[in-house]
C-alpha cells in the first residue's frame, strides 16, 4: 500500500507540472533551462544523511509565465557519481516583481519538491534567483533554494540548493534594454 502512495505522488506532481502544457498559446512565454546544482546540508545532518555537500548535474526546468508577473516552473535533477543518491521533482510558483521584459529578472519563488534518497520525502521551497538576459532567446540564470524537510523524515533534513545554467526562451522576447544601452 505505501508503493502504490509514492506513486500516486509522483503522478499527482507528473500532472500539476505538465498541466499548463496543453493550453499553450500565442501569448504564453516558455523556456528552457540547463543548469548545474549542489546540495549543501549542515555538517551535522550531513553525517546523518551520508554527505554534507552533492553535485547535481543537469538540472533541468521548464518553465511558462502564466499572468500577474507569475510562472510556474517543473525542474528535475539527480546526483551522479556521489556517495548519497539524491533525485529531485520541483515543483515552484515564481513572481518575478514585474521586470519578466527587463534583462535583469529578480524573482522569488515558493513551493514544493519530493526528494528521492533513501525514501521519498517531500519538501517545502523557498528562495529567491535572478536571470540575466544577454539576448532575446539566452539568458543566465542563478539561484538559491531552501528546503525544509520536516523532522518526522529521517531520509531528509533541511538543506539549500544552489543552481547556475542557461535558459533558453522559445518565444521571442522584446527586451526592455535599459540595462545594456548607453541611453539613461
């Protein structure tokens, strides 16, 4: 019965990331992003999760601005060639502060993740990130995300996760260019 609820999970998240898939229009801002990630736990829960510090290579998002300044971001990512097995779904509600046609993109975000280690754990996100837009399609992106893992899961504990990478972005964006231009 406790199998058949993981995978009720993971279908549940499956679907709540790909739902906005299907109502695609002409309007819809989506983008792509590769990133490199790291895990770093607190050296005492390090000790009890097996490692305090985890490479992730690739991480890899999809993202779609929805309205209002929001966008809701489906990523993966997983741990290879480390002690400690570490797979991510997160699942994230961006607001970007109204700058989404700026080049310089500050944005905060909430929202959820299951963490495959030893058993599947669920987590609460919180943090914030910026993307620096170089051209109309490439943009850098940075971020920084707590997780908070409740103590009764003795799989996880709390810990950051921290992620550079490109994003590339499917619609042609119309930059506002007062950040790059020599105009004030």
């Amino acid at each position: 019965m406790q199998m058949k609820n993981k995978y009720n999970y993971i279908t549940v998240v499956f679907l709540l990331m790909t739902m906005s898939i299907f109502s695609q229009n002409e309007d819809n801002k989506w983008t792509f992003g590769l990133d490199l990630a790291s895990v770093k736990y607190s050296d005492a829960d390090g000790k009890t999760i097996g490692g305090s510090f985890i490479n992730q290579s690739p991480r890899i998002s999809l993202a779609k601005y929805m309205f209002y300044n929001i966008t809701f971001v489906g990523s993966f990512s997983t741990a290879i060639g480390d002690t400690q097995k570490y797979t991510t779904f997160d699942g994230l509600v961006r607001y970007d502060f109204g700058t989404s046609q700026n080049n310089v993109v500050p944005y905060v975000f909430i929202g959820g993740s299951f963490i495959k280690a030893a058993v599947l754990t669920p987590t609460a996100n919180f943090g914030a990130g910026n993307t620096f837009w170089f051209s109309d399609k490439y943009g850098l992106n940075l971020q920084m995300m707590y997780k908070f893992s409740e103590d009764k899961f003795s799989s996880q504990k709390p810990h950051f996760m921290t992620s550079i990478g490109l994003v590339y972005s499917f619609g042609k964006r119309s930059l506002n260019p007062r950040l790059w231009s020599s105009k004030h």
